[in-house]
C-alpha cells in the first residue's frame, strides 16, 4: 500500500469494533486524519469514505484539519479559568497574533482552547505538544518554546519481564496466594536499603518530577547508596509536589512534599547523613509518634482528617510492582471470595454496603440471571471526562492492581468472563500502568483461566477510548465500543440485559470497583473519595468518611481559598453540575448524591466568580 495510514491499520483485524482504536493510531503517527488516511481506514473496514468521515467527525478526539508542528492547547476549564487560564490564552493569542483555533501564518504552532485535561488539581493546566504542564505561571507562558517538543504517539508498555510466570502451588485460593506472598517476600529481601518512590503518573509528569528522578538517581550513586529511585505515584497531595516517599527497614514510611531537583542534594544529606531533626523539610510520617521533627500523619493538615481506605496504598507502592500489592494485602479478598463465597453470597455483601453498592450489585444480578444469552460482558467505565473529577485517573495510577482485583470479584459476582476496560485516550499514565499490572496479573495467573486454581477463568482487554462522548455516558460508550457513531439514543437500552453487542453488559465505573476488596474485607468504613480543585490552598484527591462535612473539607483538607477569599460556592462535579451555596456547607459528602448521583468532585468558586449558567443554590432535604 503507497498509503502510510494504509500500511499502518493493516494490523487492526477488519472488525467494526477496531475502526475507532485504528483511527486512533494513525493520528498519532500523522497528527491528524486526512482525507487519503480516512479512505485507506474505509477501505481497510469495508466502509464508505462517508461512514468513517462521520464517525471521525463525531469524536471531538479527532482532527480533520492538519495542525501546526507544534500543539498549544491551553485548558480554560472551571478549576484553570479560575486560576488563570483564559488570561494564559489572551496572552498568548495577543503574542502569537492568532486567536484560539487558528495557526500561525508559517505553520509552526496551533493554540488551541481545551474544556479540562483532567489535571484541575494542578490548574492552570497547559498542553504543549502532548505532555501536560501544570501550575503554570504566567511568566512561563512568555518562554512557551522550552517545552516545545516531539510529538509522541503512544506505545503500550506491557513489560512484565520483571515478574516471572509462576503456576503457583495449593489446594485452595488462599494457599495458591500464600504461595505468590512468599515468592513476593523473596524477592523484596534482596532490594536495595533504600526505596525513594518520586510522584510520578500524569501529576508528577506535569510538575517535573522526571527532574528529582535524575537528581536522586545521581546523587544516590555518588554518595555509593544502595537504593532504588523508583516511578511512584501520587498520594492525593497533587499540588504538593513533588513528593517523594522514602521506606527503609528500621524507618517509619515517610512522605516528603514540594522537593525540587535543586533541593534534592540538601535533603538526600540531611535524610541519610545523620539523626538531626528533618524539621526544615515538609512532609509527614506515617505512624502515630512522628519521627525526626516530621508531624505523624494524625497531625498533618491534609491527611488527619481523612481515612484511607480505598486509596489506602496510592504513593506508597510501586504502582506496577504485583509484590508490592501481593505485600500489602492485595488479592486476599478475591482468594477469600473464590474459596468461601457464592456469586450470591458477593451480591448480598455488596447489596448492604449503601445505595450506590446497592445499585451495582442489582445491576450485577440482573447480568447474572440473563446468562442464558451467553456471552456476557463487564465493561469498566474509565472515560472520566467532566471538569473536576479526576479520582479515576488517580486510583488506576497509583493503585491498577487494587482495580483488577474489585473487577475480579465484580465479574464473579456477575458472572462473566471477559471485560474491557475503557480508559480515556488521554490518560497515557492510566493505560501504561493498568497493562503491565495486567500483564503480571496474567503472568502470576490471578487473570486468566483457572484463577488461583478455582473454577473461575476471566480474560480482560483494555481499550483506549476517543474522548468525547457525551461525558462518559453509559449507551454512548458501549457504542464507542462497537466502533459506532457517538450519537445519544432517544430511547436506551437497559443495558444489563441488553448492552454491548446486544449481550447481557453490566458497567460499573473505576472507583466502584476499587472500593469492593475492602468491602469483602469488612473494611469498607463506608468513605468517598472526592476530587476536589479550583483556587484551594490543598487541592487534590481525598478519601474522607461519609459524614464529612464541605465545610471540613473545604476549609480543613483543603485549607479554604488562597489568600483567605471568600467563598461564593462549590461547584459538585458528577453527571450534572449542581452549585451549591455557603448555607450547604454543614452538608456531609454522603447527601452529595441527592443533588448529583455520582458527584465525584468539587470546585470552590469564588465570591462574584460562579459561571454565569449555575446559580447557587441550597442542598435542602426533600431533594
Ligand atoms: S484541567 Fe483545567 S479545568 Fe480541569
């Protein structure tokens, strides 16, 4: 084929349901879809030029007007606009000479205006050639050209070469795990002494953690330290960054927050050089006493008023090591459900843990009871693509495994064999991160068939899905799935019996699945994990009880609005935006759902600064 989209969409077998992965892929390599690459995409799917036009059209993912050489998409979401960010775009129209949309004259730069790149915690938020910026300040935005860079197209990384296949050995799921758990402790008695876990995933890309990577990597060397300086993950402080976790047998866990590459060579003396007090850093130890003049966690300003349960592990894990999980507790649940427990008795579990666990484990038991329509299907739902929530980027970056295994038990409870988790094509880190745990999943034979030597098989595929159907709705994105145009159904299905490919489909979100290990475990402690962003002293990702207040949030967690202005409101970011006014703040994070079903995040807006289509309003009971 003279066509190089030809060439390259020769690899997606000529189904239907490979026609939005393989326009996909040819952008990334061209940067756009021009006319000849959606003919060699028609041709390759047996479709009329039209029919892959329209799709193409649909998906606000996809470009049909080349761009510049270099891609400035400058987010003016809620949580940037209030810090900043349409300023940031008046800038730079005014100094490229270009408005929003356009291209300059020579070709060289495109500047776009973005709605959320899922980064509020960071706000204002800039994309430049792919690679997001965050907490941009505006004198960073005059010297643009220093992150001019190559576009990447995106490649899966699913390496498991570090974890060995293993059949492990016992009679039941729990002995088979136990097996896996000694094999783990093996191999964790021959690290190095020394563990420094930098932020990584997409928050620590875009403050540049990749910098205090190099810096500890470097130093640790010189100094002829025995230590591993690893990608980590962030532990809900986005804004703190960059935050680097330190474990050592003998130590506390401990947790240090805004280091930079500069600093490193200071604090990594003052950490190993000695006992001096670590007073003139900031971070937090994570036990009850504190240790070297770190405040215990139940001190720290961010964390004591927070219990984590679901994101119990995020920061202090290698998000792609299967020991770490297998260390910390990982799969027990899953091995104590396939020894102990009927599907039955999983649903009845889930059923009594509160109405949103209420409403997946019915959905789970309608999929049940239709299996005579084999097969059937789970779809995750990781699109995650409204202003102000971002929990589901966060737990499948810090945490993949803590996912596989709520999936797991769900797909039990439901009984089906095959899922496909969709992730939004923007969240590299999310997709890169949940394929090699899903690789060693597979290679430790905890996905797969036989699991842990039980009758239960499952096979899981992850697909990285074109943002822009309308906000991850659920009808929308089964039809992304089957390769169809992202037009809303007037009349839905319901999707248990009737969903993807007209099978049985049951679809459950990230942070629902991530929630289920601790509920088998009896350690659910009913919490919510809640984004929340805008111009807070402490945005984030928290993990509070579910009779917290916004007013303890608000002001406590996230230390109110910087420079102490006043609140107008918080925005509840879920299915539907709702405002809520100062007289709702005494409301617990539990009553959120009264006003939006699936609230996960929060903007505080304010005084004189709520958008002009949101009126504030009060959470009142008979809602
Ligand atoms: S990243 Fe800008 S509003 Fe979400």
């Amino acid at each position: 084929m003279d066509n190089p989209a030809g060439s390259l969409v020769a690899e997606f077998p000529r189904e239907r349901t490979g026609l939005l992965p393989a326009l996909q892929a040819v952008q990334e390599i061209e940067g756009w879809l021009s006319s000849e690459a959606l003919a060699a995409v028609a041709e390759h799917f047996r479709l009329p030029v039209s029919e892959a036009s329209a799709i193409a059209t649909d998906y606000e993912v996809f470009r049909l007007v080349k761009p510049g050489s270099h891609l400035v998409r400058v987010c003016t979401g809620l949580s940037c606009r209030l810090t900043g960010g349409a300023d940031h775009l008046r800038t730079l129209e005014n100094r490229l000479g270009i408005a929003r949309g356009q291209t300059t004259s020579d070709d060289r730069l495109t500047l776009e205006e973005a709605d959320c790149l899922s980064m509020c915690s960071l706000a204002p938020v800039l994309e430049v050639d792919g690679t997001c910026h965050g907490r941009v300040a505006s004198a960073a935005v005059e010297r643009l050209p220093m992150w001019f860079g190559t576009r990447r197209p995106f490649a899966v990384n699913a390496d498991a070469s570090d974890f060995p296949q293993v059949h492990p050995v016992g009679r039941t799921a729990r002995e088979r795990l136990a097996d896996l758990r000694s094999r783990a402790e093996a191999r964790a008695r021959k690290r190095p002494e020394f563990r420094f876990l930098v932020q990584g995933g997409s928050c620590g890309e875009a403050l540049g953690a990749g910098e205090v990577v190099k810096a500890l990597r470097l130093l640790t060397a010189m100094r002829g330290l025995a230590a591993e300086v690893l990608d980590g993950a962030c532990h809900g402080m986005c804004s703190a960054g960059i935050v680097v976790e330190v474990q050592r047998s003998g130590w506390p866990r401990l947790t240090f927050t805004g280091l930079t590459k500069d600093a490193v060579p200071d604090w990594l003396s003052a950490l190993v050089g000695g006992e001096a007090p670590l007073t003139r850093f900031d971070g937090v130890c994570w036990n009850d006493e504190g240790w070297r003049g770190l405040p215990a966690v139940s001190r720290h300003p961010f964390f004591a008023a927070q219990r984590r349960v679901i994101m119990e592990r995020c920061g202090h894990l290698h998000p792609v090591s299967l020991d770490d999980a297998i260390l910390s507790g990982g799969y027990a649940a899953l091995a104590r459900v396939l020894d102990d427990q009927t599907p039955e008795d999983v649903i009845e579990r889930v059923k009594a843990c509160g109405p949103e666990a209420l409403a997946a484990a019915t959905e789970w038991e309608v999929c049940r009871n239709a299996l005579a329509t084999t097969p059937s299907y789970f779809v995750v739902n990781g699109e995650e693509g409204r202003c102000g929530r971002f929990t589901d980027r966060h737990l499948m970056e810090g945490d993949p495994q803590r996912v596989l295994e709520g999936l797991l038990i769900a797909a039990y409870g439901a009984g089906t064999n095959r899922a496909i988790i969709h992730i939004n094509g923007t969240a590299r880190f999310s997709f890169d991160r949940l394929a090699r745990a899903l690789a060693k999943a597979q290679a430790a034979g905890l996905i797969g068939d036989r699991i842990l030597g039980s009758a239960f098989s499952f096979h899981v595929e992850l697909r990285r899905g074109p943002r822009g159907f309308v906000g991850g709705e659920e009808q929308m994105l089964l039809r992304s799935i089957e390769g169809q145009r992202a037009s809303p159904e007037t009349t839905p299905l319901p999707p248990p019996e009737v969903g993807l490919w007209g099978k049985p489909t049951v679809i459950s979100t990230i942070a629902t699945l991530a929630a289920l290990p601790p509920v088998i475990s009896d350690d659910s402690g009913r919490t919510r994990i809640l984004s929340v962003s805008g111009p807070v002293s402490r945005p984030g990702i928290v993990e509070v009880e579910a009779g917290t207040t916004l007013r303890q949030l608000l002001f406590e967690v996230a230390d109110g609005l910087r420079d102490r202005r006043p609140c107008e409101g918080v925005l509840v970011a879920g299915p539907s935006d709702v405002l809520l006014s100062p007289g709702s703040f005494d409301a617990t994070v539990e009553s959120l759902d009264a006003f939006s079903a699936g609230a996960g995040g929060l903007i505080a807006i304010p005084a004189g600064e709520a958008p002009g289509y949101l009126r504030p309003r009060g959470l009142t009971r008979d809602r």
